[in-house]
C-alpha cells in the first residue's frame, strides 16, 4: 500500500448513501488502455451516462454491493513517487512514469494546482475515514470508497474541462507491469433528474499478451502486403 497522499478537505467525509435507481441513466463502466514507453499495462475505468445533468457523486462498497478492484494473476503498479489519487503534473515533469500509475478520482487523471500546466486545476476527491488503499494487487471494502461533494463540476460527464466531455467520468486508473488484466465491482452512485441513485457494475479487462500483439501485427502487415500485391 501506498504510503505517500494528499490532505483530505476537513469536514467533508460524509457517509455514502445508498438508495435505489429509477429510470437511471448510467449506462455501465468501460475501460481503455493507455498507451506508454514505460512496459506498463495501463487502463483508464469509466462510469458512462448518456443524459445532460447527470452527475456522478460516489464509489463505493457495502456489505451487499462490495468493492473490488483487482490485478488478474499480477499486483499494481505503484509508482514510489504517486498516491492513490490522480498524481500532481509537477511530479509527472520529474517522473514521467508516474502519469501511469495506479490511482481512484472522480474525473481528475492529472492535477495542476498552479493552474497554469495542461492538468486540471482542482481535485474535490476525496476517500471516506478509513480508506483502505491499494494491496499489491487488490482494492476492496464493504464500507468505504471515494466521493465528491454535489455538484462538482469534476464529476458532470459532460464537461470537457475533466477528461473526456463525452459522457465519460473517469473513476480509476489501474496499471500493472506483471498482470494479465484487470477485474471489478463497484457501486455506482449519481444524481440523475435531481434524484440519487445507485447501481452495481463490474468490468473485466484482459491484456493481450506479448506474442498476441506480435501475430496481430504480422497479420497486418501481411494483409497490407497482400493488398498492395493485388492492387499491382
């Protein structure tokens, strides 16, 4: 586990809630993989809505709905110089590996607190008292998780100024450098149609493995060789 974090905002680890979902508008997680020079499998998890004004407000885990985030067959990367939030891009300036580290956020992949760097300026983030962190290659509770206060426009799916703007909220990064993919479970909590809601979902995502990547780029440069022949 990581030892190294930023200062919570006093005062605001409220309990999470939990309440049911009706005619809710998250549509589930994905994942993405990130590409770098560093050998890391890396993936970015998102939570997806598709209805403008939806707001993501936790992640958590309860006795009934647990939290998981794990490592297949591997342990997290986690960088000495990175915490378990989104790292500062005055680190990153100093060790680029840390942009690819193993971290939870609500929106926020890399914090600028000068306001002046390509980073977002702000991280209203926050874990609940008794955070657990990362293991060497699982992340899990059945009473606590990460939240942002109400309408934080960090966790609005829709504004570009916080990764994607396309109904995409960044909830997690995971990397590893001696796993074969990522597995979860969260819950999902939002505000949707100025209700609050709440709903299970998971992922998998499987890395591909080294001598996969290298017959997939045979098999492309053969069908480019085999359409060049055939074009004369």
């Amino acid at each position: 586990m990581k030892t190294s974090c930023y200062l919570c905002l006093a005062g605001c680890c409220a309990p999470l809630f939990l309440a049911t979902s009706a005619n809710a508008t998250f549509t589930g997680l994905s994942t993405e993989s990130r590409a770098n020079a560093f050998g890391i499998d890396v993936i970015s998890v998102y939570a997806n809505f598709d209805q403008l004004g939806d707001q993501l407000t936790a992640i958590a885990g309860t006795p009934s709905s647990p939290l998981n985030l794990s490592v297949i067959e591997g342990t997290f990367f986690q960088h000495a110089m990175g915490s378990d939030r989104a790292p500062l891009e005055t680190v990153v300036a100093i060790f680029p590996s840390v942009a690819f580290d193993t971290f939870v956020t609500v929106g926020v992949e890399l914090l600028d607190i000068s306001g002046t760097g390509t980073g977002q300026p702000q991280d209203l983030t926050f874990m609940t008292p008794f955070w657990p962190g990362f293991d060497a290659g699982s992340l899990t509770t059945l009473s606590e998780g990460w939240l942002v206060p109400p309408f934080s426009p960090q966790a609005d799916p829709f504004n570009p100024a916080f990764v994607a703007g396309d109904g995409r909220t960044l909830i997690a990064q995971l990397a590893t450098t001696d796993g074969i993919g990522f597995e979860g479970s969260v819950l999902v909590q939002f505000m949707s149609g100025g209700l609050p809601g709440a709903t299970q979902s998971s992922f998998t995502h499987v890395v591909p493995a080294p001598g996969t990547l290298a017959l997939l780029g045979i098999a492309g440069l053969f069908g480019r060789r085999r359409r060049r022949a055939a074009g004369g």
